[in-house]
C-alpha cells in the first residue's frame, strides 16, 4: 500500500504545482493583455466553467473506466495545456486555454479522489485529508518557485512549459502503482444503488453549499490575492507573491493535521471553525496596512480554508445510498459553481468599489459556512 500511497500523493501534488504556477502568473496576464479587474474576471471564467462541465462526465466515466486511466489521460490534458495556455496572444485565446485548464484538472480531482477513497476503504482508515496537504504543499512551492522565476523574468510560454515537461516526466512514476478499480466497485455494491448524479440528500446537499462557500474563497484566494498584494503599497519587504504562499503554507499545515482533528471532532464543529477563521482571517488582511499582519491573515484563512474539502469529500465517499465517485462528483459540481461565479463578481466588484471591498464577500461567505455548520447539520463524526 506504500506505492500505491506515494503514487496517488503525486497526483495531488502535481495538480497543486499546475494550478499554482497558472495563478502567479495572473498578474502578468493582467498587464498584458490591457485588462480591467472586470475583464479579467470574465476571462478566469473559462477556468470553472471547463471544471463544471468535465465533472458529471468525469463522474460518469470512472462508473465506466478504470480511475487511474482517467488520471493518466487528465496528466496527459496537462502536458499540452500548460504551454498553451503560458502562451495565450489575447483574451480569446486565454479563456479557451483556461477552459481546457480547468477540465483537466477537475478531471484529475474527481479520478484521484476516487482513487483515495479507494485506498482509505482498503486500509479502513481516513487519510483524505493528508492527500489534500499534499496539492496544499504543491501549490505553497507553485507559488515560491513561481515567484523566484518572476523575479528572472522567465516568460509565461517557458515558465508554464516547463511544468507541462514536469507532468511528462512524472507518468511512469505513478502510473504503475494507481488501484485497480475493484475495490471501489466492492464499496459502491455494499454502499447501495443510487446512480442519480444530483440524489445526495438533505445532508450531502448542505454539506455540499459549505463546500461551495470553500472553494469560492480557495479559488478567489488563487486568482486575486497575488493581484491584491501587487496593487497594495503596504508590500515593499517581499514578492507580492508572499500572500499566496503563505496561504498555501496554512493549507499544508491545516490539512496535515486533518485527518487528526477528524477524529477528535465532529462535522459539525469542525466546519463552523473553518467559517469562522475564514472570516476572521481575511477580515485582518483585508483592514490591516502592515503587511506582517496582512500576511498573518492570510495564514489564518488558510487554516480555514484548509480541511472544508477533504472533509467534505471523505463523508461524501462514505455515503451509503449513492456510489463514492458518483457522490464526490456531485458535491464537487456544486463546489465549484463557486469557481464558475466568484472570478467574476469579485472582478465587477472590484471595478466598481475597489479589490480591497470586493474581497468582503469572502469574509460573508466564511459567515454563512459557519451559520449552515450550525444550524443545517447534524452533530456526528466523521
């Protein structure tokens, strides 16, 4: 089970460094391309919406084919994808190349959280989360590699195909050792027969509107913090990077530390927690001009943000009237309606009230995890 272990944490770890390395160079696209905060959030639409429309199908398609074949076919999406989209001439050309960006890695998510879902059935045991560190752990060294080659000046085409030889060369390091799908068709035999790709239940539904809440904050936390530290003249002692990275470093620690803390709590409590340090994270970095504590912040909403996901999906792998990766690509299409809208309403906020204002909306967001955390689930663990 080791190499089984080590392969699918490459995959976690691959998907982190791709969509990190994307996200530090959103402030040169910005330049570039001559784009108002507005535009730019329409063009970072093409990113969810590519997840949104390849999760029912990569759903569909692991009830059909092996999961680790999925993953190699997403790794290999990657490998041509990242120097097209490190290359994009204008602003078609970047929403096309994000769109084909966010199918391949949502294919990815959905297959190799299959695959750990697999794994934990196999061990009886939870690890979700410390998989989750791992894409944490690649995104913290996406963004400080990231930020070494901006201060290079190495172009977007080299930076990004320089990843895409990074994904080549890791194939025959992982594919060999992914699961074979059997045990996961042994757990969705014994879980029931629910098929439907939106029969999740009151529980999974509201479990699924947090996790909504989550990834709009991670998702906007990658394609605008870098920008707003950029544009803040409070940053004069690190790169405008160091808001990112920092908060990558709290998702690597917090999702370490995870699986542990699942243990101890139940749902309920630990997802009012994360609510309530979103806010209060990112309400500091957002009213502070010392960037000490705008950094701090960060790390704070990063804590926050960290286990959402991982819990989320772990419960919705367990659930028992519905197969596991049906179940998982069900909370992640409504997850990620958040990347679908929130670029774009933090892009026209910021046009119209500055970005600092239209970050608030992650801190109300934090609100109303904590208050459906509350008040909408059960109290039960995991």
């Amino acid at each position: 089970m080791l190499k089984n272990r080590a392969s699918i944490s490459l995959l976690f770890f691959l998907c982190g460094i791709n969509f990190a390395s994307w996200a530090t160079r959103i402030p040169d696209f910005k330049d570039k391309l001559h784009l108002s905060d507005s535009e730019l959030g329409t063009i970072l639409m093409g990113l969810p919406i590519g997840s949104l429309i390849s999760l029912p199908l990569a759903g569909w398609l692991i009830t059909k084919y092996e999961s680790k074949w999925i993953c190699l076919t997403a790794i290999i999406m990657y490998i041509f994808i990242m120097p097209i989209l490190g290359y994009s001439p204008n602003s078609f050309g970047l929403f096309i190349s994000l769109f084909l960006f966010g199918m391949a890695g949502d294919i990815l998510n959905i297959a190799m959280n299959t695959q750990v879902v697999t794994l934990e059935t196999t061990l009886n045991k939870q690890i979700m989360s410390s998989f989750h560190a791992l894409f944490s752990l690649g995104l913290m060294l996406g963004a400080f590699c990231g930020g070494i080659i901006l201060n290079y000046q190495v172009s977007s085409f080299n930076h990004l195909l320089l990843i895409g030889v990074l994904n080549l060369i890791s194939i025959p390091l992982f594919i060999s050792h992914l699961l074979p799908d059997h045990f996961k068709k042994n757990q969705e035999k014994q879980g029931g027969e629910k098929k439907s790709f939106y029969d999740l239940g009151p529980h999974l539904f509201t479990l699924s509107f947090i996790a909504f809440c989550g990834m709009l904050c991670e998702g906007a936390m990658a394609d605008w913090i870098t920008l707003y530290f950029k544009e803040s003249t409070f940053i004069t002692t690190f790169p405008t990077t160091i808001g990112f990275t920092s908060f990558a470093l709290s998702m690597v620690i917090g999702r370490s530390l995870g699986d542990y803390v699942s243990k101890m709590f139940s749902i309920k409590n630990i997802l009012f927690l994360n609510g309530i340090l979103i806010s209060a994270g990112l309400s500091i970095t957002l009213i502070t001009t010392n960037e000490y504590t705008m950094i701090i912040g960060c790390l704070i909403a990063g804590i926050g943000i960290s286990t959402i996901i991982p819990i989320i999906y772990s419960e919705a792998g367990r659930a028992k009237n519905i197969s596991p990766s049906v179940a998982i690509a069900s909370v992640s299409t409504i997850a990620y309606v958040g990347f679908l809208i929130g670029p774009v309403i933090i892009g026209y906020l910021s046009d119209y009230w500055g970005l600092n204002k239209a970050l608030y909306l992650l801190v109300f967001l934090g609100v109303i995890a904590s208050f459906l955390s509350k008040f909408r689930l059960s109290e039960q663990k995991i």
